[in-house]
C-alpha cells in the first residue's frame, strides 16, 4: 500500500510519516515548506503546492491512501482566522477534488475533538452537535463539510478522525509541537527541573501517545465499516487525567528515569472542573476492535529522552 501524508514536515505527519516507513509501507512526504525538503535525509519528499489542481492530482494518481495532516494549529488560528479558513475551504479542496479525480481508495481528513466545544462535560461522541466558535474548530469544520461535499459520508471513501490532545516527540527539534501541554512539560523540566502550570491545574484532558495514533491509522484505512452513513470517528484514549495529575505523573517518571527532583509551580487558580469521557463510539458501533495501547508512561519515557538531545545544555 501506498499513502501520501500531507503536513510530512509538520508534528503528526512527521511521526506517521517515518511510522509507516518503518512497518514497510512505501509513503510520500507532502510538504508545502521547500527549506524543510531541501535539508531532509529523506528523499520521498513531493512538494505540495495546493493551488495546483493539476499538480496536486499527478501526485494522487500514484497513491492508494492520503492522509491529510496538514493544517494551522489553534494559536495560528486565532492570530489569522480568514487566512486558516481558507486553507480548507480553498486549498484542502483543491487536494480533496484531486483526490477524487484520481480515484484513491481513501482519504483521511485528521480534524480535532475541540470542534465540540471548548469545554468537555459528560458523554462526548460523534453525535453530539458542534459548537464551538473558536477560530480554530470552525477551519476544521470547514475542512470537514468539504470531504464530505466531495466524497460524501460513506467511510469507505473517505473519514473524518476527530483527535483528542495527541503528545509525544517531533521528528526534528523545529517542529512547532512544543506548546502542547505534556511536551511543554517535558521541555522545561529539561531546561528547569520545574513544571510550570499557568492555567486552572484541575482542567482535565484525553491525552493521547502519538505511537498509539501512529499504530491505529493503517488497521483504519484498510478496515470495512458496518454502517456506510457516517463517516466522522472520534479518535482519543477514553481517560482524562487534570493537568496536576499530569504533572505529577511526568515527575514521577523524571525521578525514576534521572534521579532528579523537580518542583511543580501552580500560578493557575484553581476551579472544580466536571469530568468528561470522549468516547471513541463510532469504532465500537462498527465492531472494528481498533484497541489504542494507552502506553502514556512508555510515550512519556520517550519524550523526556528526546527533550534531553534536544534541550539540555
């Protein structure tokens, strides 16, 4: 199998990317930053210029599955909410039509759980309205209405992965990965020994190791969906921990592995904060028996040792 993987030289495209090399399958890398192409080891690179249909479909006609994961992320978003829209509503459906002209057996469109809203409380599955107003969930959406304008709701053609708080380490120290919050965390506890939590430290989040996405996206494009009416899945762990149970985790972990103590600094005021569970329905009502590993503390251990070559002086 063949797949393109647009965002290559960004964060999760970057991990799938070498992922999927390293399991067999011949991949693309899709990337619209030449710099980054040029200085790559890698020499399966394709430069993806979204303005050009006919481009863009020469590159689709040699692959069975793309998997777009490139995209602005939420603070891009918010500084340029017009340019981020049309990103989707322009570029991304430039690639979707070349996509389909081109007959690929799927497309996968990597969306996020925040299109939701901007916050969880209770049940949150693939049923439940969208109505966040936030800069970043409406580009997504945006996204989302064009796959399925284009390729319609039958998961056979194309899907939708609605992506809870994915973590872990960058294919290259220049990624812009590191506001995230488990790998800000691991960051400076190389560079300070201290973890700093600046936002309420009860907030609870659906974290997800980036190697158990990595390890569930080939057994999703080759699956065979039940229903053929929805095409949107929810994609997360299915377990929350709040920031301080994070934090302390990640200390935890820190001290086992380097015998280094670390101080934990809470400027966020404290607020209770009701529970959630982002469900991964969809799959389960499909009978796909896709099971995530849940390897937080492995992904952790993995991350501290690359912030380690990155950033310790």
């Amino acid at each position: 199998m063949k797949y393109l993987i647009t965002g290559a030289s960004g964060f999760l495209g970057g991990r799938l990317s070498t992922f999927l090399e390293n399991k067999g399958f011949e991949i693309i890398r899709g990337s619209s930053n030449l710099k980054t192409i040029e200085s790559s080891n890698y020499k399966n690179w394709v430069l993806t210029e979204f303005n050009n249909f006919e481009t863009l479909k020469k590159i689709c006609e040699s692959v069975d599955f793309i998997i777009h994961a490139a995209g602005p992320n939420a603070d891009y978003c918010k500084q340029k909410p017009k340019s981020s829209f049309d990103f989707y509503s322009v570029k991304t459906k430039m690639l979707v039509k070349a996509a389909k002209a081109s007959k690929i057996r799927k497309f996968i469109f990597l969306s996020t759980a925040h299109v939701y809203n901007n916050k969880f409380e209770g049940i949150i599955n693939e049923k439940l309205p969208t109505l966040n107003n936030h800069p970043y969930a409406l580009a997504n959406l945006e996204g989302e209405r064009v796959i399925r304008q284009i390729f319609g709701k039958n998961p056979d053609n194309s899907i939708i992965i609605r992506l809870s708080n994915i973590f872990g380490f960058p294919e290259r120290k220049e990624v812009n990965c590191w506001m995230l919050f488990i790998n800000n965390v691991c960051k400076e506890i190389v560079e300070n020994q201290t973890i700093t939590i600046k936002s309420n430290p009860l907030i609870k989040r659906d974290f997800l190791p980036i190697n158990d996405f990595c390890e569930i996206m080939p057994k999703l494009c080759e699956s065979n969906f039940v229903n053929k009416e929805n095409n949107i899945v929810n994609f997360g762990s299915e377990k929350t921990l709040s920031l301080q149970e994070t934090a302390k985790l990640i200390k935890h972990i820190y001290l086992k592995k380097y015998h280094k103590e670390v101080k934990i600094v809470i400027k966020g005021k404290m607020e209770k904060i009701k529970d959630f569970r982002f469900c991964n329905q969809i799959l389960e009502e499909n009978n796909l028996n896709l099971k995530f590993k849940n390897s937080l503390y492995l992904e952790i251990e993995r991350l501290l040792n690359k912030c380690n070559k990155y950033f310790s002086s």
